[in-house]
C-alpha cells in the first residue's frame, strides 16, 4: 500500500488532542496525542506561562553516571551492526528476561531504535488485524492503521487496565472472522497505560486462553514491568504461561528514564515451532528496510544496563519508589476533589473519571466531553493532561490520564534530590506542584 504522508506544521495555540480517526477508516497521520501536548506545554513555558506538566509519559529523572560512562566510552562504535542488534546486548536481554523467571536463548532476540519501533514491525509482521485494550496506549491503533491493520478495541477487565476482557475478546474475534477480517493477534500492555494499574493473574491466565483456543499472537508491552510498586501483587507475564505464542516487549526508555536514547528490544517465541523463526525472519526484513541496526553506542551502553548491575538496580528501586509516592499523592488528590480515581500500582499514571463531577461541570463551564475538560484545564490553568478518548475511550465518559514524571522538577538536580529524598512530596518544587493541582481542582468546582 503506497502511503503519502503530508506533514502539517502544528500551529503554536493548536489543541494538542487530534481527534482518533474511526475504526477502519483510512490511515490520517498526525503527530502522535502525547507529542502534541508536550509540544504546547513547552510553547506555553517559553512564553512565561504557568504550567503544571501532566500530559507527557516520562520518566523526568537524572541518567545515572555509570550509564553516561558507558555511552561516552562506546562513542567511538561507528560501524553498523546486525540487524537483530549485537551478540552482547541480546546476550543481557536474555539474562534479564531469564532473572525474571523467563528463560530466553538470545537468538530469539530482536533490538531495535525503541520498543515503539519494534512494536510497528511486529504489527506490520503478522499480516492480519489485532485486539487492543480499550483504553489503550494511543500509538497502538495508530500504527495498525499505519500497517494497513484494523485495531478492534476491547473494554479492558473491569478494574483491570492493559487486558481485554476475555468474552469481549472471544466475540470480537468470531463477529470480524465472519466480516472477512481475522484478528491475528492481541496488544495487552503489563502494567497499563493510561491507567496505571496491573492485571492479575487470573485476568493474564484468561487472556492466555482465549488465545489459544482461537490462535492469537499474544504482544506483551512490558515496558513498565520493573516500575510495579513494590507492595503490589506479583506480575505474572502471558511469557510464562503461553510461551509459544507470546512476543515481550521491552526497554529502557522507562525504568532507567532514557528515553531520548531510543533502544528496545523483543522476545519472540521459542521452543519448536516455526512462529518464533518466521516472526524473526520478518522482523529482520523490516528492520533491514527501516533502521538497519539501533545505534553502536547505544547498543554498547545498553548491554551494561540490561546486565543489571547493582548500582542500576538500586537507581531503579528509588525510582519506582519516587514514582509510587508522588503518583499516590496525586491520585489522592484527584479522589478528594470528588474523581473516582484507582489508587495507581505502577509507573507514573494516574487516571481520574471525573463522572461524578458532570452535572457541576456543566453547569459551571458547559463542559461534556473528556476533550474539553482537558482543553479547559490547559487554556484557563495551564495544566496539561491527555483525554481519555485520545487511549480509545468514549469521550462523554470525562476521563483523562494524568502523567506525573515531570514534577521531579526541572533540572537534574532537582530530579535528584527528589530520588534520594525519603519523603519527595515535602521537597517544596513537588509540594507546590500538588498544592497548585488542589487549587485548580477546587476552582474547577
């Protein structure tokens, strides 16, 4: 399918939440919701404006020094690699998949320039349409538009985000097998974003089922997977349960916050089968056309980091410790301005239904869709979410996602004492944050 892709500047003032095209319709390319809205956060700062950073998923930490080490000494790595990414790095994929309780041989090992890119592959790879979470990451429906895929949303288990619900999954795939459109595999992101939550694992082990009963391509999104609070249940990955037919994704754009660094990688399926093989040799294909190989030096920096040495680990519990206390405190904060809010169980997501809330924000601002409660919140306070219906969601239903990995503050040394800090939410750049949220939530009303 020949594509043409027109970019249209985005204008300063232009709302950062582009309405989804329907399902099935034909592919219309913009840039990406999350983008957007950092985009015009950014704009808004330039100019002096007050702005509370809620919209964009990142991680807002410090790179730790060993990790710049290692970059800097790779500098020199010039020459391109194989496409499947180097012997070391899919060496420390596998050892970090095999302490996990996930033994790997790294020849089902694929790296690429982000899990973002590899996820586009796997998608443009499996030659049929696919189930995806509703709500669900906002790149995911896009890029199957993109591989000329149809994304076929399923509400998620109730309470549970990131897996769909397995009898709404089973119908799905027997209504578009009789309108000639075969879903061939299913998203499920573990933990979740938008929500910030974990599915169990009875919701996991019945996703597992519906799969191979009808024969799905399970892609495992695990890019939180190291950032689930650590008084939370145990995470049970669709990997350990139907390995033959589970691609894991993962990288290091979240747990080590180096987003910018841009390395993902995947497990495909082992034992016997031909799937696991012919997924690699399709993955390679694509990728030889794409990116050719991810970057030397990162490659080199990233082998250390997927080792896991103990310096990283202990960055990575302050972390996921950072991002549990603040993320708390904000949902609080939500559930007491009178939200039904989930207290968050990983990463830095909260996600507030303000339904309660619909007949005072009527009243008060003429307010009836998730879009403009965000657009609201943006222009009167500069405080920037994203609509759930960007995720997939029905826009009447008033929810958004709140992002809360920027307001470790704005330099590295902020970033840093908020990650040593035993109580961050005292430390006053993150006190006032939430003391500002209080006050736009209570003027709201």
């Amino acid at each position: 399918m020949a594509l043409t892709i027109t970019p249209t500047p985005l204008p300063e003032d232009a709302p950062p939440f582009p309405a989804p095209a329907p399902l099935g319709a034909a592919p219309k390319f913009g840039v990406s919701a999350t983008l957007a809205a950092n985009e015009v956060l950014q704009t808004r700062r330039r100019r002096g404006l007050p702005v509370l950073p809620l919209a964009f998923g990142e991680a807002g930490l410090p790179v730790h020094p060993a990790l710049c080490e290692a970059l800097a000494a790779a500098a020199g790595c010039n020459a391109y690699g194989p496409v499947a990414g180097s012997a070391a790095l899919r060496e420390a994929a596998a050892s970090y998949w095999g302490r996990r309780g996930l033994p790997t041989d790294p020849d089902t090992v694929v790296c690429g320039p982000g899990s973002k890119a590899l996820l586009y592959a796997l998608l443009a790879a499996i030659d049929g349409d696919v189930a995806v979470t509703q709500p669900s990451w906002v790149s995911y429906a896009a890029q199957a538009s993109l591989a000329g895929a149809t994304a076929h949303l399923i509400p998620a288990c109730e309470g549970r985000g990131g897996v769909p619900d397995p009898a709404g999954l089973a119908r799905a795939i027997s209504l578009a097998h009789a309108a000639g459109r075969p879903i061939r595999a299913v998203i499920v992101t573990l933990p979740d974003n938008p929500t910030g939550v974990l599915a169990s694992g009875a919701a996991v082990n019945s996703l597992c089922a519906v799969a191979e009963q009808h024969d799905l391509l399970i892609i495992s999104d695990e890019i939180y997977r190291d950032l689930v609070y650590d008084d939370e249940p145990e995470f049970k990955s669709p990997s350990s349960i139907a390995p033959e037919r589970t691609v894991v994704t993962t990288g290091l754009s979240k747990n080590l916050a180096l987003g910018g660094w841009r390395l993902g990688v995947a497990r495909l399926p082992g034992g016997p089968g031909p799937l696991g093989r012919e997924l690699r040799d399709r993955l390679l294909a694509i990728g030889s056309e794409i990116w050719s190989a991810p970057a030397g030096p990162v490659q080199q920096a990233a082998a250390m980091a997927f080792a896991e040495p103990p310096e990283l680990v202990e960055h990575v519990t302050r972390s996921r410790r950072l991002h549990a206390r603040v993320a708390r405190a904000v949902a609080r904060r939500f559930a007491a301005a009178g939200a039904t809010v989930r207290a968050p169980q990983a990463a830095f997501y909260v996600y507030p239904d303000f339904g309660p809330l619909a007949d005072t924000l009527l009243d008060r601002h003429g307010i009836v869709s998730d879009d403009g409660l965000a657009q609201l919140l943006l222009s009167r306070y500069g405080v920037g979410v994203l609509p759930a219906s960007a995720f997939g969601e029905q826009e009447w239903r008033l929810r958004f996602r709140v992002a809360t990995g920027l307001l470790y503050g704005e330099n590295d040394a902020q970033r840093a004492a908020a990650l040593a800090a035993d109580d961050p939410c005292s430390l006053p750049w993150i006190a006032g944050a939430l003391t500002r949220l209080e006050e736009v939530l209570a003027d709201l009303q």
